[in-house]
C-alpha cells in the first residue's frame, strides 16, 4: 500500500532512472567526506547501465547531469552554487544541467561544518566548494578513461568541453558515454582546475531553479504536494505557549462535509480534511479548553522589566580581554547605553508544512527540510521506527531565514504525531499534508530572542577606547538543543555574543557577560542570528565614542582595525564607492564580520516631511573570498540588506498576557516595494575560499541607518524598530 501511495508524490517531470538514483543513494553504504564519486552499483549492473551514477552527480542516458544538493534551497542559490562547481570540474554544458536535492543520509551528505546533513550558519558554499568540484571532476575523470578505452586514445589527449568528449578525431556527448563510464575505476585523486580555467566559477551561471519556478511546476515546493488520495491537517494549538489541553468537543467540526477526523496529539487538536479550506473551518468550530497553568502568562512589558534587573546584576563572562573594569574607572570620558531588540517572527512566504505518509512498518515525509538529520532521527524516534524505514525527501523551501531549521525537528514531529493518530484510529494509510497558515506560524512561534544590552565604553585624553563592558540579556537558542554541547560554554550561548565576543576591533579591555532568562516563548536563529543585534551595538556605539573623541567615524574604525585588513578593505571599498554625500541626504556608515565574511555598508537617508525615514541608497562592500556565482552573491547581499531592513522599519512580535499580539502581515509589516533603496554591491577580487553569503548583508544595515538618522537628527536610536519612534 505505501510503495503504491508514494509514486503518486513523485515530481512528475522526474524520470524513472532519477527516482532509481535517489533511492540508491539514500540506501549506499560508506563514507563520502571529500568528493570521491565512487560508482553505488555492482560490477554486473555497471555493465548493463547507461547511466554514470555517483552520489553527487548523475548522468543520464538522454545527456542531462543532474546535481544533487546535499543542502535544501530556500531561495538563496544553493542548488545553482553546487550546480556551478560540478560543470566546472566536469566540463559541462550550462544547458544541460539540472538540480534536485539529495535524500536523508548523512553518512554520504553531511554538511562538513557540522558533521550533520543540514544548511545553515551560511556553510552550504564553504564546506562543499572542495567537495563537489572534486566530485565534478571524478565524474569528469571517468568519462575520459570510458573515451580512452572506447577510443584507444591516450587519456592525455582526451579533452571535454560543454558536455563533449573528443580525441583522437572522436566525440561523444557524456550521454553516450555514460554507460561506459560507470564501469571504469573511480580515481583515487583528481587535479582541480585553476583559476585561469574557470568557465563558470567567478563568471556566470543561470539559475536551476528558474525554468521549474517559471513553469510552476507541480510539487516543487512542499506546499505544492497534492498526492492522490492525499489529505490536509491543521492545528489548534494553545494561544499561550506550554499551555495544556483541558477539554475540547469537536461534535461541531465532526458534522462538516469534507472531515476526516479529528484527534488529540500532543500539540493539540489536529482536525484532517479533504482540502485546507475545511481543515481550517472546521478548526474554527472547535470547542476548546485550556490548562494555562503551565503556559507563559507574561507579556512584553513584564518581560522587559524583568530583563532590565538582571542589567543590574553581572552575567556568565565570555571571552574577555584585559581589564575593562580598571580602564573605565580611570577614563577620561565613560558613555553609558542602554539598547533593546524585540522578538522578530521569520515570516517567510511559504509556512510551513509537511506531508508524512504512515503505514505503521515504514514512513515518508515530504517538505522543505532544512536539518535532514535531526529530522531524520526525530521522526524515526517519534513513529518507533528504525531511521532506514523513514524517508526525508526534501523539496524546495519557500524563504526560511532560519525558521525551517529547528533543533527539535517539531515540523516533522507534529506531523508524525498526525500520521499516527490517523493510522491508530484504524484508517488505511494515506498521505496527510500539514499545514501552517500565516497566523499559525505568526502566533505560534519560533522566534528571534527579545534581547537587551547595556554598553559602558571609555576613552582616554587621547581620544582612544579605554574599556568597553557590555552586558546582554537573551533568551538562549540553543540550549536543549542537540547543539548544546558545542554552542554552549560555561553558560554562554555562542550565538547570542558572536560579533561582539569577539569582536573584529582590535580594543584592549574588553568584556562581555551574559544572562538567559527562562521564557516560555520558543526562540530560534533568525538571519544573521546574534549578529543582528551585536552588529547594532557595536557599531553604533563606535560611531559615538568617534564624535565624543572628536574623530572621523571612519578613521576612528580604521584605528582598531590594523590586524583584520579584510574589514578595513571592505570598509575603504564602500565609503569610495559611495563618494560625497548627495545634498538633501544624511550618511551612515556600519562594517561587520559575519560567517567569515565581511561587509561594509553606507546608507544615505532622507527625511520625509512628516518624519519618517527614507533609506534612498545603500552602497556595499563585499569580501566572501571566491564570489562562485557573482550575480547571486550580489542578490543576497541585496536580500538580506532589505530583510535586515524590513526589521529595523517596522517589525516586532508583541506578547500580551502571554499571548502574541501579530497575526499576518498586515500587522506584521514586511518591507514595502518603496522602502527598498537602490543598492549598489562591490565584491573585493579575491582568490582566498568561498564564505558564507546568505546572512552577512544583514546586520551592518540596521547600524548604517541609525549612525544616518543621527547625522539627520541628532537622537541616537537604541531601541528598534523605527516605528516605535515615528520614523517608519
């Protein structure tokens, strides 16, 4: 029954040698760390097959090589970054490249930065750059002794360029050789092409993912599944988080044409329906009661008092440097800041949802998985299953922004919970596609940590730094989470101070404490995690303590940035870049390390006549080492600098009595088409890796625009968003 449901959620332009390979990988054996492409079948099935099979890349018979993407593509490029590194090594033709993702299996596809299979922290680019290109030319490799054998032509006169074979007056398309080639030897090592080889990487690349977004085609995105015979399930969950369900009566919703039934899991009522339309309406007619004893009951405000005390007290210390302490009680002048950040919901276009498929022996989940592994062990551990009778088929995301990537896998486990309930209740098996609304994602978490800093910094006579404290309040994203143990030291949660502790600037006594409230609101990374918040304070307070000392802002950055020449050069790069200051606008500037990589950013505001705040252009400086495909580094740092953006105007998640005020986008107001500025993007040449470029546009734009409204205004801005201030 479940191998017969499972072809009807096929991706219908997939061919049957597609569905083989990715069946076949998910079940190889042995390690793949560096990019060996080792042949996953027999000798005697090499021999009969007309394709080249590896576990990154897949010839076909019809000559298409189709990449698969180990990380899940949310929109920023991944697919297309790997698809690019595999046609560089291989020799490939752009056209005939296609992407799709790899399944769970993390013996073969972990992410090398984190030793699971998962996207995140900007690593898909860094920890695959050597990886696939040696996969890209292995495959490359082996073609060429298929050629050689075929052709009886030495190796060394064998070339391949845009997808053709030649030597010795012969040519072959990789399809016609494919067959041949899944017989030859792997290589044990394979030579990289130089730079000066490059046809791709560095140059241009079209994005895979454009023709099937183009055409919309069926099921690409986990949204989009419609399995026949599939179903729908939504959620009631408690409107206070950790409440518990007391009581419900769903005689009302059990009447209504088109419900399949309804039942208790442990994150409420799940009521499953025919389409989303009456699952939704028929959770409208529930009759619910909730125990709130243990739910969260204390709104922003409480919250915010309760984080402000623990500014009065010391934190846990994280990397300090020198004596901060004895440095400020003998400065010359002492500034003293208080910021605040309010909780920020992701608020991707597509919610989240997850179709699972439950038989009671076996189980697969279709959607935008984001952290296969965790999902993987989550779901095998909540169904009673053994991870190989569980399939993770990951499909595109539609914007994540970190939300799909979540430690407790809750996603795929509340769609287990729905699966098996339904199979309990004596039900044949059936796909059942969860889905969250706008709201429910909105209302019911996760978000980015509330936060709070309190900064004292000195200077000297000379007009130098003479110590810098900084105290920060936050929730802890990671703690209880599988991450612990490597994100969490002596009580600091790394993600919480990265960009401050430590710090690109070169300041003598500095130190950092921290404290991590309980709250029952569930916290989550965000776009740039604690850099969107570090980022902020740093450096706008830079550009403080630069006019108390009487500095230019940007020389008095460039004075504590003598042994990190890489932000100094992003920084000189935008500031020429931007030239003079148009008359009429006011100028920011803000420079930040994230991920390894380093942006500068100067932003040129204008003030409206009723006051508000128009950023009208932002000019950047980029050094992510290798830019693999240019014009998507480029467009990420454009999306993030307008995400980053969106934020700081308008954005933040309120809570009263415990429960979130917001509930769509009409009052959680995304950035308009008019707030976007005009954003200019310089990359520094550079010959040093590839670094993360997903979330490094974000945090220097929120400082950027502060130090402008300064400029403009004279108030400094230590509590986000604007609008609370009348200016957006």
């Amino acid at each position: 029954m479940l191998h017969n449901l499972r072809k009807h959620l096929a991706d219908p332009v997939v061919q049957p040698s597609r569905r083989g390979f990715l069946k076949l990988s998910a079940g190889a054996a042995g390690g793949l760390l560096i990019g060996a492409a080792v042949p996953l079948r027999s000798a005697a099935q090499n021999a009969q097959t007309t394709e080249l099979i590896t576990p990154f890349v897949h010839i076909t018979a019809d000559n298409k090589v189709l990449v698969l993407s180990k990380h899940l593509d949310k929109g920023q490029g991944t697919a297309t970054g790997l698809a690019t590194l595999v046609a560089e090594e291989l020799g490939a033709a752009a056209d005939q490249v296609e992407a799709d993702f790899a399944p769970a299996n993390v013996e073969l596809y972990a992410n090398l930065a984190f030793g699971a299979q998962g996207t995140g922290g900007s690593t898909a680019m860094p920890n695959s750059w050597e990886q696939y290109r040696q996969a890209g030319a292995t495959a490359r490799a082996m073609l060429i002794q298929a050629a050689s054998s075929e052709w009886d032509v030495p190796a060394s006169d064998i070339t391949v360029l845009d997808g053709v074979v030649s030597g010795g007056g012969n040519s072959a398309t990789f399809g016609a050789l494919a067959g041949l080639a899944a017989q030859q030897q792997a290589p044990s090592d394979v030579t990289l092409k130089t730079p000066d080889q490059w046809k791709y990487i560095g140059k241009t690349f079209a994005r895979v993912d454009v023709p099937q977004k183009s055409r919309g085609s069926l099921g690409m995105f986990g949204m989009d599944e419609q399995p026949e015979g599939g179903l729908v399930a939504v959620t009631a969950r408690p409107p206070r988080f950790g409440a518990e369900l007391s009581s419900y009566d769903a005689s009302a919703a059990m009447e209504m044409d088109g419900v399949m039934g309804v039942f208790e899991i442990p994150e409420g009522i799940a009521v499953v329906a025919t389409n989303t339309w009456i699952a939704m309406q028929a959770r409208d007619a529930l009759e619910l009661v909730w125990d709130e004893a243990t739910g969260e009951t204390r709104g922003t405000d409480e919250l915010i008092a309760e984080f402000r005390a623990l500014l009065d007290q010391p934190g846990s210390p994280a990397e300090p440097r020198g004596d901060a302490a004895a440095r400020l009680a003998n400065a010359a002048q002492v500034i003293e800041a208080d910021y605040f950040f309010p909780y920020l919901a992701h608020a991707s276009m597509e919610p989240l949802d997850m179709t699972v498929l439950y038989d009671g022996a076996s189980a697969a989940f279709w959607g935008g998985s984001q952290l296969q592994t965790t999902d993987h062990m989550m779901a095998a551990s909540t169904l009673g299953l053994d991870q190989d009778q569980v399939e993770i088929n990951t499909k595109w995301g539609g914007g994540s922004f970190g939300r799909r990537a979540t430690g407790d896998a809750h996603l795929v486990v509340e769609a287990a919970h729905i699966g098996k309930a339904w199979l309990d209740a004596e039900n044949e098996a059936r796909p059942i596609k969860l889905v969250y609304s706008r709201e429910d994602d909105i209302q019911g978490g996760y978000y980015r940590p509330m936060t709070l800093y309190r900064v004292r910094a000195g200077l000297d006579t000379d007009g130098n730094i003479a110590g810098f404290e900084t105290r920060i309040v936050s929730q802890s994203i990671i703690s209880g989470t599988p991450f612990e143990q490597f994100l969490v030291h002596n009580g600091v949660d790394h993600t919480t101070v990265e960009g401050i502790a430590p710090t690109p600037y070169s300041i003598p006594d500095m130190s950092v404490d921290v404290h991590h409230p309980q709250v029952g609101v569930p916290v989550l990374w965000w776009r740039s995690v604690g850099h969107t918040h570090t980022a902020y304070v740093m450096e706008t307070m830079m550009d403080e303590l630069a006019e108390a000392a009487g500095r230019d802002p940007i020389e008095f950055r460039l004075a504590y940035l003598d042994n990190d020449p890489r932000t100094a050069g992003v920084l000189r790069l935008a500031v020429e870049k931007a030239g003079a200051v148009p008359e009429g606008l006011h100028r920011g500037i803000a420079v930040h390390k994230s991920f390894d990589s380093y942006v500068a950013e100067v932003a040129d505001i204008r003030m409206r006549e009723d006051g508000t705040v128009k950023v009208e252009r932002v000019v950047c400086g980029v050094d992510c080492g290798v830019a693999i495909n240019p014009d998507n580094v480029e467009a990420q740092v454009e999306g993030g600098l307008g995400y980053g953006l969106s934020a700081v105007l308008r954005e933040e998640i309120t809570l009263t009595d415990g429960e979130v005020d917001q509930f769509n986008y009409p009052d959680y107001t995304p950035l308009k088409i008019s707030d976007m500025p005009e954003v200019e993007v310089h990359l520094v040449a550079s010959t040093e890796a590839p670094t993360g470029i997903g979330e490094p546009g974000t945090p220097p734009i929120g400082p950027a625009i502060a130090n402008a409204i300064y400029a403009a205004t004279g108030t400094r801005i230590r509590e986000l968003p604007l609008s609370r201030h009348g200016l957006a």
